[in-house]
C-alpha cells in the first residue's frame, strides 16, 4: 500500500447551522418528535470548519435563511466543476427556496448560475473522481439530471443506482478518495451498479454497513486527511492501510437530519 500522499488545498463553501431542526421527514433518519441541541451542531459545525481551516483549506460561508433548517448541507446546492456551477432542483419542496438562497452567493461570488430542469441535488448525488463524474439517482437526482450534468460539464458521467433508502443520496455511499480512487459501500447500490464500481476501481476501499451506518462514508478527503466521522472505526482502519489519514470530526447531532461532514461541505472546483 501506498506510505505517503499529498494533500491538495481545497475552497470549500458552508453554511452555519443557526437554524437547523427537524420539522419534516424527507428520509429515513429525520424524526421530528426527537429532540435537537441547535447549540451542540452550531459547535459540532463549527469544528469541522476549524479541522478544514487547520488542515490549510479555505472555507467560505453563505449566510443561512430563516425558515430554511437543511439549509446546512450545503453540498446538496449545486456542483461545482471547472469553474461552472450546476444549481439545484430539490425533489422535497420543503428545501426547493435554498437553490434561490445559494444561487445568491455564486452570483455574489462573480459565477454564473445554470439551473437544471430535472430534480438534480448537487453534490449529494454527484461525485467527481478524476476525469469522472459519478451520479447517483433512486431516491433523489433523476437519470435525466445525469444527462443535463453531462452536456453541461462535458464531463463522462456514469450513473449508479442506489436501491437502500438508508442512503439515498450518493455521498451516503461513496466517496472520492483522490483523482484515481474511491471509498464505498457495496451494499447501498444495484448489482449492476457494484459491477461498474468494481470495474473501475479495483482498488477501492470497502466499508461494512455499520462504517457506512455511522456517516463514514460522507466524508471528503483532500488526497491525503480524511475528514470523517470517528464512530466508522473499522473504515478509519482500512484508510490507514491505504495510506490516508483519517480526521475524525463528530457531527452526530446533524445525522438526525440524515447529513455529515460531506453533506455540510460544497467544494468549489476552480
């Protein structure tokens, strides 16, 4: 396995949670008769935004809205590749006013804006990997969207269908772990879905259900520190072996709403 890697700086767009709770279910996790400590994720946030800040990242932030508690899971705004900037088409109406609130500060921030016409939600369901663009679709983004991502990035994209509704946006199930190499759980996707996995990643690294139970797989990696939840033991283990170094930052009050440390982090490709 490989001893030694190198990070490389990342931009990464958040938004704090000041007002985060769960008033709906649009997943499995979100309980909205359970309690939520606002103060314990404004505090758990704000510790990954110093892990990113310490690692020698830049982190930006958009301004949260009232009345918009997901507004906090900021990769499901839009993707960012090359420099273009692919909005959202939210499939829960509830979360439909955060493309407007995040098509705000792109424009603010001098890029223009390409709305999709089919339900499309950002990073959540598409994973660039290299030359790559993986995308998720079974309970969110459509197969359509994939085609829209396509024509707009001019980027192979390869769609994957997830089947668990535990993990029904791609980031749940996969990450990128470089340019060459990904971080998955086999079980969250389709037969043939594992099949073109295993194709071109041969050398992925596999996490067991409880790893990805536990938001291990929503993490992002720099090429090197893997920031990533501290309860997927097992998965900090094998990343290890591989030649990672995992950056544990407990985000366990925000997987009440069904997000993690990638959910929280839109990353700006320049």
């Amino acid at each position: 396995m490989p001893t030694s890697r190198v990070p490389r700086p990342r931009r990464f767009l958040v938004c704090e949670p000041r007002h985060f709770s769960v008033e709906y279910a649009i997943n499995p996790w979100m309980h909205p008769e359970a309690p939520v400590d606002a103060g314990l994720a404004r505090g758990q946030w704000a510790e990954l935004v110093r892990a990113y800040r310490a690692h020698g990242h830049t982190v930006e932030q958009a301004e949260p809205v009232a009345g918009l508690p997901d507004m906090v899971f900021a990769a499901n705004c839009a993707l960012v590749l090359g420099g273009r900037v692919l909005g959202s088409l939210f499939h829960a109406p509830q979360r439909r006013p955060e493309s407007t609130a995040y098509d705000t500060w792109f424009k603010g921030a001098g890029f223009e804006v390409h709305r999709p016409e089919s339900v499309c939600e950002g990073e959540g369901d598409l994973v660039p990997v290299g030359r790559l663009l993986l995308a998720g679709t079974g309970f969110r983004t459509t197969w359509a969207a994939h085609h829209e991502a396509q024509e707009y990035f001019g980027v192979p994209t390869v769609s994957l269908r997830l089947v668990d509704p535990l993990f029904y946006h791609l980031d749940t199930a996969l990450f990128a772990l470089d340019e060459d190499n990904v971080a998955y759980y086999p079980g969250a996707f389709s037969p043939g879905s594992r099949e073109v996995l295993r194709r071109l990643f041969p050398d992925a690294v596999l996490a067991t259900r409880e790893d990805a139970l536990a938001f291990g797989l929503n993490s992002v990696s720099d090429g090197l520190n893997v920031f990533m939840s501290p309860r997927a033991e097992a998965l900090a283990g094998e990343l290890v072996r591989h030649g990672y170094r995992p950056v544990p930052v407990d985000l366990s009050e925000l997987h009440k709403a069904g997000g993690g440390i990638k959910c929280c982090t839109q990353e700006i490709r320049p």
